[in-house]
C-alpha cells in the first residue's frame, strides 16, 4: 500500500525555498530516506518518524502528509492577493484544508475551495481581533 508522498516534500520545500540537501541538514535525515518516500508505507515507523521529522522542519501539520483529503498550500496560496498571502504565512504553520472523503475522491470544485479559503482568512481574522 505504498504512495508518492515525496510530491508534496517536494511542494514544501518549494514554498520555503529550500533544498532537499537544506532539508536533510535540518532533519538529519539522509537525502535517500527523504527521496524514499516516493515508496510511502504508512505501516512503516521508519517513514512515520521521517515525514514527522520533515514536517516540523518546514513547518506543517503531518497530517498533511498522510492525508488524501488535503489541499495544500500551493493550491490555497495560489487563490490569495498577496496582502492575504503573507498573512496565512506570518504564522508558524503553512496552511492546508482538510476535506470530506468524497470530496477528494470526485474532486473538489473552485467554488467549494474558495468558500473553504474564505473560512479560513475569516477565522485568521477572528483571532487577529482577539
């Protein structure tokens, strides 16, 4: 039951201008362990406590890892001026949606995506009152 999840490192280390070799520095991990996970096994501890260790050293929620039903941060970034852009990013976390199992499987529309984002800046917003 293996799967790619090294496209989504891959995203990540895009989104904070950083290398693989940069990424293996931070976590140390070595270069072939991060690539390895193109053959994800999430019975695997060994790739557990890799995609643990990648996701604190880039700053995302594992979930976003393992998860089928996410939308990443390259798709939500995407969608936001750029005022809105560095907002979502001035927080530790880059942001990702989790979404409905069925969603994920036939697709998630632009509408229901951008009412989804809309949420979000929503309750960034929220907390930037408090």
């Amino acid at each position: 039951m293996a799967k790619n999840v090294y496209t989504k490192v891959q995203e990540m280390l895009d989104l904070r201008k950083i290398s693989v070799e940069e990424l293996a520095k931070r976590t140390m991990l070595e270069i072939s362990d991060i690539e390895g996970l193109k053959q994800f096994n999430p019975k695997k501890a060994s790739h557990l406590a890799i995609v643990q260790a990648i996701s604190l050293a880039v700053g995302i929620n594992v979930y976003y890892f393992l998860g089928d039903d996410v939308v990443g941060p390259k798709q939500i970034l995407s969608r936001l001026n750029v005022f809105d852009q560095q907002k979502i990013m001035n927080g530790d976390l880059a942001p990702f949606l989790r979404i409905s199992k069925e969603q994920a499987k036939r697709g998630i529309t632009d509408q229901e995506l951008d009412s989804l984002i809309q949420v979000m800046l929503e309750q960034e917003r929220h907390l930037d009152a408090k």
